[in-house]
C-alpha cells in the first residue's frame, strides 16, 4: 500500500499532470475505492473493500464501478448484476453481438429492430440494448439448451471444439457474432469467478445468485 501514489508518480520521468493524479484520486474517493486517512501528520490513500473489487475486476474503474451499482442500490441487493456485467462486456467488445454488414444501413437497422423493436440506429445506448437483446437471445436459445442437455447438465461451462463449431453454425443462422458471444460469456464467467471468490466476495452478493435467472 503506497502512503500516497501521487508522491510517486510525481517522481517519474514522464510524470502525469498534478491536476490529472488530485482528480484521479478524488474520483476513486468520491465512488468509495479509497479513503484518505491522517496518520502523524502524513495523509495516507487507503484502498476499501469496494476498491480492492473494483481494481480485480477485469474491467476499467469506471465500468467496475458500474457493474457493482447494478448489483447493490442504496444499500439493497438490485438484482441487476448480471445484466450490468453483461453490458459492459458489450460495450467493451468489438464486433458487437449483432452482424453489421458494411454499407447496408438499411439491412442493419432491420437485424437491430429484429432484436429491439424501438431502437434508435443513432442512439449508442439503444443500441447496446439490442445487442443485449441478442446476447439473451443467444444465452437462452442456444448456451441453456446445450448446458442443460443430460450430457452436460450440471458440469461447469467449457468450450470445446464441438462447442464452438456449433456455436457458429447456430449464430449463422440468426445475424449473431458468434466470436463476440463467446468472448463476452468468457468475460462474464471470470468476472463472476472473480466476485464470487472467498478473497472477494463482499456481503452484499451472499443473497443474490451468482446464476443469472434468465
């Protein structure tokens, strides 16, 4: 634990603007990632519990931040931690969910309203709803199905070869990326490892599943 980062930086070759590092910091106070502490007259930045989450996610700070609001409002379990993962992911990942065919605008708005009925092509946040809507689409239709047949019913989830190739036969037929699903279900999975481990898992997770109810 650094007594203050700043000083460090502040000391290397190249160092970061002293603006940039007092409002990084503060930033990471505001969300409850640190707290700064008084201690012989020396100011001491020391990581929290909701800090020491946030920086083992594999996610930014801020996308972090977002995913443990969706799972605890106020101090009372949401539910919504698997659907903030899960767009996050989203947004993180390229190409998105949804085929996009290069100068077809018009094909494209279709496969999205196909997903989204209401989206808004222009709206960035609409957009990330409908491929959310084909993420669930292909979690419920294609992943559940092939997870709970007797054959693999109850085993923790593995791509394998046969998986993958049948992966991208289904996605095919319905305008999915199949490369993007997959990496999106692998970044969810080690998130969920992650928070729910015995080093991390905070009280806040105890009562809410680490299952998604979809």
């Amino acid at each position: 634990m650094l007594a203050n980062p700043i000083t460090v930086l502040e000391r290397c070759l190249d160092p970061p603007p002293s603006l940039s590092m007092t409002k990084a910091v503060k930033y990471l106070i505001d969300v409850g990632a640190c707290t700064l502490e008084t201690k012989n007259r020396k100011e001491t930045i020391v990581p929290t519990e909701m800090g020491r989450i946030l920086s083992a996610l594999p996610f930014k700070i801020e996308e972090a931040y977002m995913i443990v609001r969706g799972a605890i409002v106020r101090g009372a379990q949401s539910g919504l931690l698997h659907e903030a993962l899960v767009l996050t992911s989203i947004l993180n990942t390229r190409p998105y969910p949804i085929v996009h065919h290069f100068g077809q605008s018009e094909k494209n708005e279709a496969t999205l309203r196909g997903f989204y009925h209401d989206v808004d092509v222009k709206d960035k946040k609409s957009v990330a709803v409908a491929n959310f809507s084909a993420y669930l689409y292909w979690y419920i239709n294609w992943k559940l199905r092939i997870w709970q047949n007797p054959d693999h019913c109850y085993l923790p989830w593995e791509w394998s070869n046969e998986k993958s190739e049948g992966n991208n036969l289904w996605c095919k037929d319905h305008n999915i990326n199949p490369t993007s699903v997959k990496a999106i279900d692998t970044e969810v999975d080690v998130a969920l490892e992650i928070l729910y481990s015995r080093e991390y898992m905070p009280d806040w997770l105890k009562h809410q599943s680490s299952s998604s109810k979809w």
